[in-house]
C-alpha cells in the first residue's frame, strides 16, 4: 500500500507490519465519528468555546484565532484527546445547531441548505414560505363574476408576496 491516507477524507490507512495500529484506527474513528451524519454546534465562532463536551463540532468561520487559527471552514471537533480537524470535501452536510437547518460546503465555502424549517430559499431568497390560509373558492350566486375575480386576485396577491411574480 503506498497511501498513508484514504482519498476523500484522509482517514489514516493501517499498513503491514505497522506498530501502534490502533493510534492510526481511533483517528480514523474519531475522523468519521466527527462526520458521519454530522452536526455542527455553529458556524458562526472564529475562536474555540471555553468549554467543548467530547463529541461536539462548530465549523470554524473567518479570522479563527487561537487553537483554530488557520483552520477556517474546516470542522473542528472536541475529543478527549484535544482539537481533531477535517477539511471539508465538497458535498459534505452538516446539521448547524444555532441556525435550525443545514449547511452543505460546494467545493469553495460552506452554504446555507435550500431546505430551511421556515420555507425553501434560492439563492438565499425564500421562494416557498409557511403555508398560509386557503383562498376561498367562489360561492353560487349571480354574482359569480366578481366572486371569479376576487378569487383571481387573491391568488395573484398570494403569488407576488412570495416573490413568484410581479405587477
């Protein structure tokens, strides 16, 4: 074998005849446990909390100082052991705890998710909102031309507030 590390995540690989293989496994583990349906406590600190519990993560945003200085975007994670970093890969998910969705890093920086607990956002403009009442269809009558357009308009006002189009 001539990796020292897996391609994607650089996991420590175990090699023939390799003295402490178990250093190199509980890294790789600690590596996965930090990834593997992740969640990051936020992506907001540029400097590590005072008082981490084993197992938690942050994505480490711009100017990190201290333990993390140079390690922006990377994640960082808390072990027993001390600081552990990864370098995010593109396509990697976290849950962000503090923001209430998810962050996806595209291969340059971290982004927030389309999917949000408050609606569905391109481009960071929400595009589907709450779901709001319903819109009253027309009642019977002889007057079924201006109920048709109170209907209409209706709809119309509910689709300009969400942004889905323009008068």
């Amino acid at each position: 074998m001539t990796n020292e590390t897996s391609d994607r995540w650089a996991l420590p690989l175990l090699h023939a005849g390799q003295a402490q293989k178990e250093m190199m496994h509980n890294e790789a583990l600690a590596r996965i446990d930090m990834l593997l349906h992740g969640v990051a406590e936020s992506a907001d600190l540029a400097v590590p909390p005072t008082a981490p519990v084993a197992g938690q993560c942050w994505i480490v945003a711009a100017g990190a100082r201290g333990a993390w200085a140079g390690r922006e975007e990377d994640v960082a994670g808390w072990t027993e052991g001390g600081w552990r970093f990864v370098a995010p890969r593109p396509g990697l998910r976290l849950e962000v705890a503090d923001r209430g969705h998810a962050m996806v890093h595209d291969g340059t920086a971290w982004q927030d998710s389309a999917v949000r607990g408050d609606g569905f956002y391109v481009d960071d403009q929400q595009i589907v909102g709450a779901r709001l009442a319903a819109i009253a269809p027309p009642t019977d009558g002889t007057t079924v031309d201006v109920e048709s357009r109170g209907a209409i308009a209706a709809i119309l006002a509910a689709l300009q507030a969400h942004g889905l189009i323009s008068m």
